[in-house]
C-alpha cells in the first residue's frame, strides 16, 4: 500500500474501529493495541478490496477477530483480582459493561447495530451469516442484555 492510501485509512476509520474494539476488550490500552495490530495487518497483508464497503468489511472483521483472540488470551491468564476490579471500574457505563458481558455472538451484533448503526442485512455481510441469524442473535441478545440489568439493579 502507498503511504496515502495509508494514511486515509487509518484516518477514516481509527475511531470507528477504536470503539468497537473498547466494546469487545477490557480496557483502552488494549483497545488500541488490537487497532494497532489491524493496520500493521493491512499494511503486512495487502489485501486487495473490490469498493469502500469490502475495505470497511475487512478492517471491522479483523478487529473483532483480533478483540476475541485478546479475550480468550485474557481469560487463560491469571489477573489478580484488584487488577480485574480495577479494569471493571474503567468501564465507561453499566451499559456498555453489560454488553460486554455477553457472549461475543450477541455482544457483537448488539455493538454493530446499535453503537454502530448498521442494519442487520450489512452485519450479515460483514459476519458472513445470515440475516435471519442476525435478527435472532438481536433478539436473544436483548433478552439476555435485560436479565443482565434486571440483576444488576436488584
């Protein structure tokens, strides 16, 4: 890639990929760390993208590739309990935690589509899943969100 198609797409889309990645990782640092990861990546790989749409796809895909990869990572190691208290109070709301609580299926379309704004036939394409699947994820999701709040409340 050339030097200014670099710089127009990490400047396009940092900040679009920087929230997604805050939403699926524990804390900024690591956030920034899977964003970084995505570019060396495309700058590493080169793909080869047919319009914006595909090149959009593609680097929102990595992200959520790479954010779970760190997830799973996280999840084997041993974090001292301070240090995960630490981590949950830099969550930016009770929302944004309880969405994060669930699991990746339904965390992730949740996170596209109403952070992000994507309908649900554009997170099929981006999941490569069907829309139906998308819509049902939406919804059980939503259930699980409400059960997650309803007992964090009481």
């Amino acid at each position: 890639m050339e030097t200014d198609e670099i710089r127009r797409v990490v400047k396009q889309y940092s900040d679009l990929l920087l929230r997604i990645a805050l939403t699926r990782t524990d804390c900024a640092a690591d956030a920034e760390d899977v964003v970084q990861d995505v570019f060396l990546r495309l700058i590493t790989k080169g793909p080869r993208f047919r319009d914006g749409a595909h090149e959009k796809a593609w680097l929102i895909r990595v992200t959520l590739n790479l954010s779970y990869n760190l997830r799973h990572a996280a999840r084997r190691s041993n974090v001292p309990l301070e240090e995960a208290a630490d981590q949950e109070a830099e969550a930016a709301s009770e929302l944004l935690s309880a969405v994060r609580a669930l699991p990746d299926k339904y965390g992730i379309v949740i996170h596209l589509h109403y952070y992000e704004g994507y309908t649900i036939k554009e997170i099929a394409r981006l999941l490569h899943i069907p829309a139906a699947t998308v819509g049902t994820r939406l919804a059980r999701g939503r259930e699980r969100l409400k059960k997650l709040l309803q007992e964090e409340s009481l």
